[in-house]
C-alpha cells in the first residue's frame, strides 16, 4: 500500500510545466512514520504555526496533552493537514530552516528536493528550540576559546590556525605494535582502521610531555565549533582532568550541573537540554585532557559501581562512570595521558600514539612560524647542520621555544644563530627563561639590552626564587593549579605574573573573583622546582634528592595519586618510571642546572660552596644509584651475547646522566653496565634520546650490540648515534620511521665499522 502511495505521490509532485502543484497534504500522509520518528522537537513547530497564525492556542493546548512526543507530532500532523496545502507546505519549510532542529529529517528532504514557494518564503521562522539553540551557543562558545593559544607572554596570543600543524598520530594495538597512522582527524573516530575493542567507548592518546595532546583536542574542538568535524557529534563538552583534584572530597555534583557548569549553560529549558542529551547519547562527544595529571585522595571504592544521572555524587565519579560507559553509553569520548599511564583494555577502543613531528611536519611547521622564507631557509639549514637540535624540535614544544626563542634574540641581534654544540634540554630551558626576562625589559627605541644571561638571571634572583618556591610546593604534592593565596604567600608580584611563565585559568574552588593559576607548561613547572632547589642555599641533600626517591619507589607515589582500580593498572613490582613523569622532569632539570658548564652561570645566584656541595650530593648519588638500578636489570645468555633487557625508566635514567655532560659520570655507567648486548626495544625512545644513549654507550670497552627495535628514533636518531657506531658489532632499528636518508647514514657506517644489522622477526 505505502509504494502505491509513493508511485501515487511522484505522480503528483513531478508534475509538467503549468500543471497543478504538488499536494503537501499528500506528502505528509505517505511520510507520516519517517516524520513521527525524526521529530524530536515539537515545541518550535508549535511556536512558529502560532506566530504565522496558522495554529490558535486551542489548538497548541490540545498538541501539549498528550504524553509522547511521538503522539504529540501525529497530532501536530492532524491538525496540519486539515488545514489545507499552504498550513502543510509551511510545516515542511520550518523542517528545513531549523536544521539544527531537525537535522536527522535533512537527507528526507534533500530527497523529495522540496523547494518553498515564494509565498511560504515570505513567511519568518524563528528557532525557539532549546536543544539546537544550546548547540548554536556551545559551538560558539568553544569556537571563541580554541580560537587563540595563550604563547610567551599573558599578553600575547597566537592564532589557532597559525601555530597548529599536524605530526605523527600512530594507531597502536594494546602492545603498543603500529596498526597504521591517522591522517585526518576524523579518522580518530573510523573504525574501519585501528579498532582494537569493540566494545570499548573512549579514544585514548598518549604521548610524552610536550608532544601536542591538549593542542590536537583543542584543534578538534575548533574544527567541531566551525562544523567542519564530521563524526555525528551535536554536543561538545571538554575536561581538563587536573580540575578534579581541586574538588573536596565531600563535595558532591549531579551530572547536569558538570555539564553545563563547567562548559556552558542553556538560556532556554536546561531541563529539556539534559533530556535531550541522555536520550541520544551517540550524538555527544566528551575530551578528557591530561588522566594522570588527577591527584586525589578520595576513595572510590567507597561508592556504588553504578551512579544515576541525577543524583548528586562527587565528581570523580561521574568521571569514572562517563569513562566505564555507565553514564551516557554510546558517547564519544577521547581521554590523553603522558606514556606509562596505563588504561585497563575493556574502556579503551582505540590506542593513538603521538610521535611528534615528521621532517615533513617540521618543515610545515618551520614555514607557518616564520613567514620570511630567507629565514625558513636559514632555520633549517642550521637545524639540519645539528641533529642534537633537530631532534629536540620533533617535540613540538621544545620546537616552539626554540623557534620563539631564536625569532626573540634574532630580532634584538641580528645575527643570531642557533647552538652549533651539544644542546640539552636544559639548555634550551635556560633560553627561554631568558628570553621571557629579555622582554620585560625597558628598552629604547635605538639600543638593544646587551645583557649577559648571567647578568640577567642575577637581576631577577628575586622573581626566579618565588616562582620557583611556588613550583616547589606544588610539585611536593602534584599540585598544578594554584590559588591566589599561593600566589602572595611566595610573595610573586603581579609584574612577575606578566612575564609569561604562569597563566590564569578557570577557577573550580567556587571563588570565581579570585584568579587561578598554572604554568605555562607542566614541563616548566618541573623545571622552576629544580631551580629552586639549586638556588635556595638552605635546600639540604635529602630536599636536593627528594624526587629521585619519588621515581624509585611506586609506594611513596601512589597516596597522592589517584587510584583507580577498574582505569589505571597497577605495575607488577616496582617501576619507579610510571606515572611520575613531572617527577623525572625535575631531576632531569636537576642533573642539567648542576653540570659543570653551568657553574659561571650560577655562581652569581648561589655561593660557590654550596653550588659544589649540591653537585657533589647529585653526582654522589647518581653513582650510587646506579649500581642497584643496573644490577636489577633483567639478564639473560644468548649465543655469544650476554644481554641486558631494560625498561623504559632506563631510558630516564639516560636522559638526566646526558644532562650532567659528565664524562665521569658516563664512563661510570657503561663500566657498571656489565653487557654486550643491550635490548631497549619498546622504551619509547626519540630521536633526542639518541645523544643520551651516544653518551654512555661510546664509553663501553669491548663491542657490542644495541637492539633499539619498536621506537621513535628516525633519521637524526641514527645521526646521534655516530658518536658510539665505532662500538658496535649488531643494530636493530626496525620500526623507528628511519627513511632512505637514515638508511644511507647507516650504510656508510656499517661499512666502516663491519657492523651487522638484524632485521625484526615480525
């Protein structure tokens, strides 16, 4: 019966030239179903008839009684066709103006190719829906905050779209093996490539500090406000996860006033909002930016598995819940973390692995930063010629503080070129402090500040010691928001504020007059504790090692930090590399700021003894501490080879020897290696690492072989790794984005040196 009704209808509406018009009545009554079904409003069809008059408020009252909104749009219906062609036409019309309304009837309409009349086009509709107004308001609203990035200083910032550029986006299976790479953003949401669990619901990236995590949901949540994100998604709420820790813990919210409090609230029916919301669940896409970065000690075994969405409970969780799928099942959602947070599978759909900047990207990068292509040329050219440096700047972070720190002094003299030696990442720290200081200087029109950065670090003593201070009592606790009070009782003027290296952010105390702070990065924050601990004369050795004693034990770890039993897995044993990386960071930074290179330039902030005391403790320490660290090292015998199996946390403890630029220090390690066969496969090793690993390996005696199989290394990597080729007998680099480039470096090499390269078994 419903295909003669079609035939009957096409014969109607595809009527010749000068015949009568099609009948909308008719329309109506063969699409009577498809309508009642996609019809989730009825309130702005109501609302239009009465304004146009074609609907009385008898006949509105009459719609309201009934229960459904099923029944209440086959009513609306009725009431439309009786009447009459025009009545039913504008029905229609109001359909395809509200799009937002009614967006799932849009393809119905595109299909019958509805066109209004001149007449019914003269007729204003008006979108009094509460649902499609509130999405119009949060693409909006969120469209107006990732339209800048905060950059150097509080007072400058940088377009989105002019500091935004893609990188490496690998898929991974829950082993971390490569399952292919993301190249458009939307492909983070196909399941054709990359489903590693079906019934999992959240996307979880991960990568290290730095590497572009909270910009690349940022750049989503630009390209969701512009409409340009194509994934089903009608509503956006975005998370920063340290923000649950500022919560108490009898501090209890309904999962409503999460929503719409900490994003943005309806004008209109916030109830009929939140309706809409648990009702169609699928059309909702959540971010939770930065899991391990939640430090808290409620407990959450204390509660109920499951929660009601109305209920008020604490915030965490109606974070667990939305994370489980016990809240809104079927949301989208993507949730990042820093490598070695561990998820448990069953939440997990997807694994992205974030691997930083590509040569390609760099070079994208490099011609979006500088718009002056003689100096594009020049960046490169330089980067090219220090692998130590382009290394470095396949972190996009690193690589921004590089660039702006090159474009800072570049302008203030004009020859300024980057390092040409051996950089490290303290280095590169230093130089942007300076630079941030640089600018707060008052300088005349025709002479630029010539001030050493000795100088300079001397003059603002006062303002690195208080924010560091600051730094130092959050990174005790992993606290990353500060109040104001934390502020003025370090005594950190507003002018310090200015210089860039704290930003204000959303308080969530419930004190919305008073501001509340972080830094601009947590890598920084990691770095401000470390300098405060050099520069404080009254830091004794245990507050010095303090840290180092927080990365070697998981216990001293784990009651500030949030324990999620069904989220976050629990190591076997000990690894005192998990979760703890703004712990890491910080004695990194320690290892840098009390090498021997950088003695000249502190000896003008701290007296002299005690600046050799401080390094004496470290360097102490570090000696001792690596005797254990290495002799608990998995061991095994292979033919010819006595090989050594390490962890991840090696490569950290690479990384802060590299920093110390103490030969002692690296012959002492590769003494106490006791290997001739190094397995560092699946340590999330980079390209920087490289130079780390040059370090202590080119100090080993006899021969040996490094298997550096499953990690990030690329062309420069194997760049880095010329120093320490002439120790080596075997190499493996499967799977380390090596081109024909790297291939060709490592061809000359295995020649000179007869070093034989293995191929993975997979």
């Amino acid at each position: 019966m419903e295909g003669q009704l079609c035939a009957n209808l096409e014969t109607s509406v595809e009527k010749p030239p000068g015949a009568s018009p099609p009948s909308f009545i008719a329309l109506l009554k063969v699409y009577r179903e498809l309508l009642v079904s996609g019809i989730r409003n009825t309130q702005c069809l109501v609302d239009n008839l009465i304004k146009n008059d074609y609907f009385s408020t008898e006949d509105a009252e009459m719609v309201v009684q009934f229960p459904t909104q099923a029944d209440k749009v086959r009513k609306i219906l009725d009431l439309v066709q009786s009447k009459g062609e025009e009545v039913s036409e504008y029905f229609i019309s109001v359909l395809q103006k509200v799009t937002d309304a009614y967006y799932e009837l849009q393809p119905w309409l595109d299909e019958i190719g509805y066109k209004p009349s001149e007449n019914i086009c003269s007729k204003p509709v008006v979108n009094t829906d509460p649902v499609s107004r509130y999405c119009q308001k949060l693409r909006h609203e969120l469209g107006r905050d990732s339209k800048f990035v905060m950059s150097y200083a509080q007072r400058e910032e940088m377009l989105l779209e002019e500091i935004y550029s893609n990188s490496i986006m690998q898929l991974v299976s829950f082993t971390n093996e490569s399952l292919g790479e993301v190249c458009q953003l939307e492909g983070l949401f196909d399941d054709a490539v990359g489903l590693i669990n079906e019934d999992g619901e959240t996307i979880y990236v991960f990568g290290d500090a730095g590497i572009g995590k909270s910009i690349l949901l940022q750049k989503i949540q630009s390209l969701w406000a512009k409409k340009e994100l194509d994934v089903g998604a009608k509503f956006f709420f975005r998370f920063r996860c340290r923000m649950f820790s500022c919560f108490k813990e009898d501090e209890t919210i309904c999962l409503k006033d999460l929503l719409f409090k900490y994003n943005c609230y309806p004008d209109h029916d916030p109830t009929e909002v939140f309706h809409h919301i648990l009702q169609f669940p699928h059309t909702v896409l959540f971010t939770f930016d930065g899991f391990d970065e939640i430090y808290s000690s409620f407990d959450l075994s204390s509660v109920p598995e499951m929660c009601s969405p109305n209920d008020p409970i604490h915030p965490l969780v109606l974070l667990v819940s939305l994370l489980r799928g016990k809240l809104l099942k079927g949301s989208k959602k993507i949730l990042t973390a820093r490598t070695g947070t561990e998820i448990q599978r069953n939440i997990i759909r997807k694994k992205v692995l974030l691997r930083g900047f590509s040569s390609n990207n760099l070079k994208e990068y490099t011609a979006m930063f500088f718009k002056d292509e003689g100096q594009q040329t020049l960046v490169l050219n330089q980067l090219e010629a220090n692998p130590n440096l382009r290394s470095l700047c396949s972190v996009p972070l690193f690589c921004w503080i590089i660039f702006k720190c090159y474009e800072h002094f570049h302008s203030m003299f004009d020859s300024h070129e980057l390092p040409d030696c051996s950089v490290t990442l303290t280095d590169v720290f230093l130089l942007m402090i300076e630079a941030h200081l640089n600018r707060s200087l008052k300088t005349s029109l025709l002479k630029n500040n010539t001030r050493s950065q000795a100088e300079m670090f001397k003059s603002r003593k006062e303002t690195l010691l208080a924010i560091g201070k600051m730094a130092y009592k959050g990174m005790k606790n992993s606290f990353f928001l500060f109040e104001q009070e934390d502020v003025l009782s370090v005594n950190i003027s507003e002018g310090d504020l200015q210089l860039g290296f704290l930003r204000t952010v959303k308080s969530y105390s419930g004190c919305d007059s008073q501001s509340t702070y972080e830094f601009l990065h947590l890598t920084l924050q990691s770095f401000f504790t470390a300098l405060f601990l050099v520069i404080e004369e009254k830091v004794g050795a245990k507050e010095l090692l303090q840290f180092f004693s927080e990365c070697s034990s998981t216990e001293t770890a784990q009651p500030t930090c949030l324990h999620i039993p069904c989220l976050k897995k629990q190591p076997a044993g000990e690894d005192p590399f998990r979760n703890n990386e703004h712990f890491h960071f910080t004695n990194l930074f320690l290892c840098g700021l009390l090498s021997r290179s950088k003695q000249k330039l502190f000896r003008h902030l701290v007296s002299p003894a005690v600046l050799n005391r401080k390094r004496k403790i470290l360097i102490t320490y570090l000696g001792e501490s690596m005797k254990p660290h290495l002799k608990g090292l998995t061991r095994s015998r292979l033919s010819n080879y006595n090989q050594v199996q390490v962890q991840p946390n090696f490569v950290w403890m690479l990384r802060c020897l590299y920093e110390t630029q103490s030969e002692k220090v690296g012959k002492l390690a590769a003494k106490r290696m006791r290997a001739n066969y190094i397995k560092l496969a699946y340590c999330n090793a980079c390209s920087a690492d490289c130079s780390a690993i040059s370090f202590v390996v080119h100090h080993i005696q006899n021969r040996l072989a490094l298997d550096l199989d499953n990690n990030n290394i690329n062309d420069y990597g194997v760049k880095q790794l010329l120093p320490c080729f002439s120790k080596l007998a075997v190499i493996r680099l499967s799977v380390n984005q090596v081109t024909d480039h790297g291939v060709r470096i490592l061809y000359e090499e295995l020649s000179k040196y007869q070093i034989l390269i293995q191929q993975s078994n997979h």
